[in-house]
C-alpha cells in the first residue's frame, strides 16, 4: 500500500479516517489526514514548477501509462529509432527496482534517467524533478516519462507534463477501459499494443475496446500499433509531430497545456475526508454513518 498518495485510503475504510474515526488523528493528536493532503499540495507546486522548465525550453513532456508488460518501453525503443533524425529525444524511467529500462533506452543513443520508486506505485512531480536535474533540457524536444506499471495512481499525479499516452496491450483483455476508468479518462490518446498478436487471439476485440473507451465520453483518439512489426509507427509518430507543433505555437501565444489529472483516483478520498473533516471542525452537521454500519 501506497502512503504518498493515499491509495491505502479505500472506500471501504474512510470511515476510520473521518472526523472522530478511530485513525481521525496521530497518537500525538495531530490530524493525519492534513499531512496527506499537503503532500498533494505540495506534488501540485512542483509540477508547476517542473512544467516552466519544459515551457521555457519548448519541451514537450509525454507521460506514457499503463499495466506492466503492455510495452511502454519497446514502443519508446522503436520510437527513438524513428525520430532519430527528426527530434532530441530523452526518457525519465519509472520502475520499483532495477535499471532495466534504461539501459535498453540508452543503448539506443538517448539520455535516460532511472527513478527507482521502491514500493511507490507511481511517480510524482518531485521524483521526475530530481531526474532532470540529470537531463540537459536544451537538448530535448520530447521528453518521455514512462511511468511505473500501474492502472490506476499514475492518472491522479500531475508530473509537470504536458500529455498522457495510456497504452493497452491485446494480452489484457478488452474491457479494461471499463474496468480502470479513472487511467482512461486521463489519457489524451489509447494506443492498444501488440496487434501482431491479434492472429492467435481471438478474445480481444478493438471496437469493443474502443466502445468501452468512447462510454467513458473521451473523443480522443484510439490507434492500434505494434512494436514489433511496425504496424501504425506511422499513425503515432505523426501524432507526435502535431503535438509538438501546436505545444510549440501555444507557446508563442503565451499559452502551455495541462494534463487530464483525474482527481477521482487515489487522491479523491484524501481531499473529500480533508473536506469533512475541516467541516466537523466548523460546527456543521451532516448526516453519516457510524463506524459499525
């Protein structure tokens, strides 16, 4: 379980968190939730501040989501191959152990920063500042963050990026947007992975999973792709190119662009139990169930 974000914190046990709940305060009588809460304040401020040194520099910052193993990190190998002579590429890793992938990035010519989360499910805006200081960002035009594998903490932390690319590989299953809503509605563009593999299953269906994308209201574009035989390499690399372009010209007009940070992953029960707490503590009233219900 993870405490910096607060997703130990279920629906299941807020109760114990709330006003007058048995975990309400520390054992020296401080509220422990105030403390969760400033953490995401503070993860707030430093994306912002992480955001400006990519605004300033015109790098566009990609956050690339998903479970482990759907293949963030060959997508990225293929893609450095390709816009080897277009763009100045670098990655920041997100892994609990290891430097796995960074090792396979680099063999590939491009910096890469290796952040070893240790059991954090995710990363957050200060882990990624830390990288950069490894990174000269004069010399990037893209900056990929591949998150740790996870469907469902990274969604709810802003990095100081600009985009989120959430990946789903045709080995998950197709019902996954429906499944993990809060990851899909964080992304700016679905790319299902591994369709070379689409020949020898036959229980996954891309209009299903397309269907179940389009059910959580997201318009965003959905491209099917492969690593391996280079199926729609073409389709993503020219997403890629209109990003940074029009990232690039908003920029010109004074403008940047956010990410879709869904506040109703593991952060929503911090903040809400936050509210009613500071609501008890006012002298208000609202009707709540008792520990034992």
């Amino acid at each position: 379980m993870c405490d910096t974000c607060g997703c130990n914190i279920t629906p299941g046990n807020k109760h114990l968190l709330e006003a007058n709940g048995r975990l309400a305060k520390t054992p020296d009588g401080n509220q422990a939730i105030d403390v969760l809460q400033s953490l995401l304040h503070e993860n707030d401020h430093q994306a912002r501040h992480n955001r400006q040194h990519f605004d300033t520099r015109g790098v566009l910052a990609i956050n690339l989501m998903s479970s482990p193993g759907s293949g963030k990190t060959a997508l990225l190998e293929k893609t450095i191959e390709l816009l080897a002579d277009k763009f100045r590429v670098a990655v920041v890793e997100g892994d609990l152990e290891t430097e796995n992938d960074a090792e396979r990035i680099r063999a590939k010519g491009v910096p890469a920063v290796q952040i070893t989360t240790g059991s954090a499910c995710h990363l957050d805006a200060h882990m990624v500042h830390d990288g950069l200081h490894q990174l000269d960002l004069d010399d990037i035009d893209i900056l990929f963050i591949e998150n740790v594998g996870n469907l469902v903490c990274p969604a709810s932390f802003d990095l100081g990026h600009h985009l989120n690319v959430t990946l789903l590989s045709t080995t998950e299953g197709d019902d996954k947007p429906a499944k993990y809503p809060v990851m899909f509605r964080a992304a700016d563009l679905m790319l299902v992975t591994k369709v070379d593999l689409l020949q020898v299953l036959d229980d996954f269906s891309v209009e299903k999973t397309t269907r179940h994308f389009r059910e959580l209201a997201k318009s965003e574009t959905v491209m099917t792709i492969s690593s391996k035989t280079g199926e729609g390499m073409n389709n993503w690399l020219d997403w890629l190119v209109d990003q940074l372009s029009e990232y690039r010209a908003a920029l010109k007009n004074g403008q940047s662009r956010r990410p879709n940070i869904q506040s109703e992953g593991a952060a929503k029960y911090v903040l809400e139990i936050s509210h009613h707490q500071h609501a008890h503590s006012h002298g208000h009233k609202h009707d709540h169930h008792d520990e034992g219900s």
